[in-house]
C-alpha cells in the first residue's frame, strides 16, 4: 500500500533554567520600543515555558508586511535573543465573495481552471477541506501539493503549499521497540538514554524529563530518535535547550501586592497574604473590584524578596460588567452548530427549560452529511438582554459515514404538571399556565409522560435543499410506535431548523409507545422518529349536553349526568344536585392527573312564533329559536305576526301553548297539537 507522509515542522520550547523562572514575555511590532515596553503576553511563570498560542493585537497595523519579534525574560533580569517572524495584514472585504471553484496540482501547474478540481459546497465562502489526493502515479519522492479557490466575482486565491513524501510502506505500520535520547554528542545508535514505549506503538509524541544535572550552564542540543521492529532508525529530532545556573536557593517572599491601572509605587499596593517560607509568587487571590467603574482594566501584581528585591510587574486585562439589581436575567435562546459558525441567532435552536443557568442535558444533533473524521460541536446561550454566552465546544468523531439529508428532532419540552384548562382554551393560555421540563433527547431509557390534548414544544434540524415553499409537518403515532397512518399534529413552512410549539390531540387511545417525527415536502422527506417514547394518557367523560326543563322552577341534579367513578370531579357550582337553568362546567381528573371537561347546559326552552317565511308551524324559520317546538318546549304565539301559525304538515308537541294578542293556532288535515306539560306556572312573555 502506498502512503503520503505530509512534512510539517513541530516546535516545543524546553529552556531548562536551574531554578530560575520566566517571568515576562512581551512582544512587538517592527520597531523596538526597548526591553520590557512591548506588550506583554499573559503566561505561567516558571522555568520550563512550553510553546503557546497567543492572539496579537494587529488593529492599528497598516495593510502590508511588518515583522513580529518576541522575546522573554528571566527573574535574574536576563534577556533571551529575540525571535523575528514575518506576517502580512490584508484588508478583509466587508462580505465574503462565495467560492465557485476549487482544485489542486502537485509540482506542475497546468494553468488556472486547469488543475483538479476539488467539491465545494454551495455558499461557501472559504476553503477548509479534506480531500484525497491522486498519488497513484507518482514514484518515491518529494513533491509539491498546490491548492487554490476562485470566487463568483472571477478573483483567484494565493495557492496554498505543502510539501509532502510518498513513501512505499508496509500494510500495517510497523510497531517500535526502542526510543532513545542524548545532548550534544552522539554516543552511537543503541546507545544513547533509553526512554519506557507503549507496546504496539507506531509513532512516537510524548514528554520526558531529560537528564541535564551533569551538563555545564550554556545552550546545549537535545536530540530523540527512534527504531521499529525491522530495524530501521528514524531521523534524529533535534531541539536547542539551555541551561542556566541559579544560587542553591532562592530567597523566601517577604512581600506581595496588587493595584489596578495606576501604579501607586513600590509596596503602595494592596497587600496580599504570603504563606511563611514561600519562595515563588503563585497565589490565589479574590481582587476587591467594587469601586471600579464598568469597563476593562488592568490587574498588576508583584511580589518582593526578603532581600528586598522586587519581581517584574505582571499584568493581566480585566472586564467588568454591572449587573442589575433585579433578579439576573433568564436564558431565552439556546442553540448549536457543527463545523463553521452561521452567526449568532442563525445556528441550528434547542427548546429548554428557561432559566439563570443552564443545567447539562442531552439533545440530538443531526450528523447527515458529516465526512468521516473529527467535527467540532458548539453550543451557546442569550439571556433576555440579548448577551450571548461563549461557545461550549466538544468533538465529534464520525467514524462511518451518513445520509445526506434526514430531519431530526434535537430537543423536546413538555409540561412538568397537568392543569385543568378546559379543551376549548387557546394554545397560549395552555402554555402559559404550565412549566416545561426539557426531555434528554437521543437516549431510550427517558420515558415521556403526558395527557392528551396537552401542549408541547420541540426543536428540529433538518439536513439538505429544501425550498422555499418547503413546509415541514410534525406527525404523532399510534399508540404502538407505528406511523402507518399518522395523526399530522403541526405545520411549519421553513427550509431551517426552528421551534414550534404544538398541541396534542384531545382523546387519543392511551398508550406508552407513541413517537414523534417531522416530514418535509420540498423535497419528500421522512423524518428519523424521536428515540424516545411518549407514554400518553386520556380520559373522556363524555360530550357536552343540554337538559331541558319542563316547567319553572324545576331543578336538576347534575350529578346524576356523567359517571365519575374513579374520577375526581369539580362542578363550577356550589350546588350541582339542585341546579336551575343555566350553564355548567365539570372537571374531571384521573389517577395520572389528565383532566377532561364537560359542559351542560340547563334551560327552560321558550318558543316565541314569529311567522316571518309563512304559515307552517314545522319550518324552522318561522320561530325565534330557530328550530321546530318540542314536547318540551314553552310556545308563544303573538297574533302581531306577519303570517297565522297552521299545523297541517304532521303532527305537533309543545309543554305549553300561549296565544296573545289576538294570535291563533289552526289546524288543518286532521293534524294534532299535543301538549305534554303540566305546568301549574307558564313562563312570562319575553
């Protein structure tokens, strides 16, 4: 098999100072104000400094070359050479030009558009792939691997360069036996200092602690090589390292102190407790900030031997920030992304249970789409005054690879107690009057529990093209799991990941294998179903009803309507069993706390005749009610209407006839009237 080894350069510091610490890096661009003004990195002093990273402050740098130094200093007051590196500024346009085009060659350039093309994906604004180069062709050797980027305004980028060895290796990496080191001079293969390996070990990256007691103060060289088990050595890594004599020991601190921004000169400061015997100034210390006004600052600190010697003043930037004296403000957003960062409020939303803080739970992140390889996941937050968190960030490794598209569901909330709100209340007095608990999405052993006709909340993120007019729909279930006639619970028209807030449907069987999932249409896409199982519960008590009454002052016993065995039930009246006409409201709860609700209506029906079609007493239209008389109902016929009241069309039923004002009831075709009532009191005209 052959392999491409890429030739980088790995640098690590190792200034072996006996005793003696560093106590100040500072850096500067090409002009030397003079040691100890350039600007400061902030470091942990000792006498070993490992390589850092720092970020350089380049804002008041024209665009163009300039020359970085860097150089530190120990507590003797002696200065390192300064290391010299140059760098460019170049004016970023204000928005990124996409890219249209990609490609690579190795050595030779074939011209511009010509080389190999590379895939990009759409929108894309700057080139950071992976990509597996042709080498097939190629013999052993050295080559150069040249990549660059056009944009859609025609712009070429610089190429990128990178020298890289194809080498013909063995199937398996070879696993080493031996590791060994030594200063200065080679003493022979074999025989050098032996360092402990890892059985089964095939490349070498780890620290030790190199023998340097014997080796006089001055710059010595430290050389690491390695031999696998068919023998062969690997190239010497070579690192200057210095060693520089201290005094057998150091004196203890007798003194230290911090001031911020202003210097109030030498022991001025404001003290800090030095345990007795301490010879190294590295102390926790809680700086009182409260006369600072809002804003950065600078925190100094320093400390003094008992031979009275001072330290350099080390410095560290500051910010304070004023906090209302109310109550801090709740998190209202919370959301995620994978790779490269859409900008704040864009990135992919999580539903969760609002707060100060935000506590570690689960969600679900959609990998369709993701390479094999390590991805960086970041997550943030934004309280109610708009502030985001910093980005919490973690690996992803993706070991095979997925799907191009998929819709999954990351987050769910759904309330943490029942009420019982009646099912005719709109969506937002529901959700205003319950807390939410956020479920932990992507693990099976959650169970969900809630009552149908309950309200919910979700987050999803769907991977790929949609198109404008995409609408994704949120499906429910059946009780087993199974979505082969799914209930559509929810619409949405989006091509993004959002929130949505959804209610159940009222009377669903209960069960405890109900799933959720979000289908799109633009393209037609089905949805991953959410891992986690939503155990529903119901109960129905029965539908709304109306009791007529035949004579006043009748009541009726309310109770005696609905079965609530089992139930606890609640009347919106302190009598039910003695209820005179008028409207009712039962609640109902079960042992789960699932409510339901029911309404009665108690009336004493009056019919008024108004006559206004024709003459017929069974059209509807010709009573006030709007519908035909009953055997409980109370008619009225006034003889100010329009048409006389004629039953000839069947027969008819009323509890009570009263006819006023000249007004008449005929009948025709041997039709009857029957009066069902006994009333010993009629209901008075309207």
């Amino acid at each position: 098999m052959r392999l491409i080894y890429i030739i980088g350069c790995c640098l690590f510091t190792c200034m072996v100072f006996a005793q003696s610490t560093i106590n100040r890096i500072e850096y500067f661009f090409d002009t030397d104000p003079g040691m100890g003004n350039a600007t400061s990195v902030s470091f942990t002093s000792g006498s070993v400094v490992n390589e850092r990273s720092f970020n350089v402050n380049i804002n008041s740098l024209s665009n163009g070359f300039h020359k970085l130094h860097m150089r530190s200093r120990n507590s003797s007051g002696l200065w390192s050479l300064t290391a010299v590196q140059t760098i460019y500024k170049q004016a970023a346009p204000v928005a990124a030009a996409n890219l249209a085009q990609a490609e690579y060659f190795i050595n030779n350039d074939p011209g511009y558009g010509k080389a190999t093309q590379l895939s990009i994906t759409a929108g894309q604004t700057d080139l950071s792939v992976s990509f597996n180069a042709a080498i097939d062709s190629l013999p052993t050797g050295f080559y150069t691997l040249h990549i660059r980027s056009r944009n859609v305004t025609g712009r070429w980028s610089l190429n990128a360069v990178q020298i890289m060895y194809k080498q013909n290796a063995p199937s398996i990496p070879t696993n080493l036996t031996q590791v060994e080191y030594f200063i200065n001079n080679d003493p022979g293969y074999g025989k050098a200092t032996q360092l402990p390996i890892t059985a089964g070990q095939t490349d070498i990256t780890f620290s030790f602690n190199a023998a340097i007691d014997s080796l006089p103060p001055g710059f010595h060289t430290l050389h690491v090589r390695s031999r696998n088990a068919t023998g062969r050595w690997s190239l010497n890594a070579a690192q200057i390292i210095y060693k520089q004599a201290l005094p057998a020991t150091a004196p203890n601190l007798a003194q230290a102190e911090y001031f911020f921004n202003q210097d109030p000169g030498m022991g001025n400061g404001i003290p800090i407790d030095v345990p007795a015997g301490q010879v190294a100034a590295t102390i926790d210390v809680n700086a009182t900030i409260d006369t600072l006004p809002e804003g950065f600052h600078q925190l100094y600190a320093r400390s003094r031997n008992e031979n009275g010697l001072w330290s350099l003043t080390a410095m560290q930037i500051i910010y304070k920030q004023a906090m209302p004296d109310t109550i801090a403000p709740l998190l209202s957003r919370m959301e995620y992304f994978i790779g490269n960062d859409p900008g704040y409020g864009n990135a992919t939303p999580i539903v969760f249970n609002a707060g100060n803080d935000l506590p570690s739970f689960l969600f679900a992140a959609n990998i369709s789409g993701l390479s094999v390889g390590n991805h960086l996941v970041h997550v943030r937050s934004m309280d109610t005054l708009g502030r985001w968190s910093l980005n919490a960030v973690d690996t992803l490794k993706i070991t095979t690879p997925t799907s191009q598209q998929a819709i999954v569901i990351n987050s769910l909330l759904i309330p943490t107690a029942q009420t019982t709100n009646p099912p005719g209340d709109a969506p937002a007095a529901l959700i205003n009057s319950e807390s939410f608990f956020s479920s932990e999405v992507g693990t099976s052993s959650v169970g969900l529990t809630l009552c149908a006709g309950k309200t919910i909340k979700l987050a999803f993120d769907p991977k790929g093209s949609f198109t404008q007019d995409n609408v994704f729909t949120v499906q429910l279930s059946n009780r087993n799991g199974s979505f082969s006639n799914p209930i559509n619970i929810g619409t949405i028209n989006s091509t993004s990941g959002s929130i949505v807030t959804l209610q159940l449907p009222r009377h669903l069987t209960s069960g405890t294998n109900y799933k959720l999932r979000i289908n799109s249409n633009m393209p037609a896409l089905t949805g991953d179903p959410l891992d986690s199982a939503l155990t529903i519960n119901d109960i129905y008590v029965g539908a709304d009803s109306t009791i007529l009454h035949d004579c006043l002052n009748q009541t009726t016993n309310l109770r005696n309507v609905y079965n609530t065995s089992g139930l606890t039930s609640v009347w919106n009246t302190p009598t039910p069993t003695v209820a005179p006409p008028g409207n009712y409201r039962l609640i109902v709860n079960n042992s789960k706390n699932c409510p339901d609700t029911a309404f009665v209506g108690v009336v004493l029906e009056v019919a008024t005749w108004t006559g206004t079609q024709d003459n017929n007493w069974h059209n509807a239209g010709n009573w006030n009610t709007g519908k035909v008389p009953g055997e409980k109902t109370h008619v009225i016929v006034d003889g100010n209407s329009p048409n006389p009241c004629v039953i000839n069309a069947g027969e008819a039923f009323a509890a009570s006839v009263q006819v006023r004002n000249g007004g008449n009831v005929k009948t025709d075709n041997n039709r009857q009237l029957w009066i069902q009532g006994r009333c010993t009191v009629l209901p008075p005209a309207p």
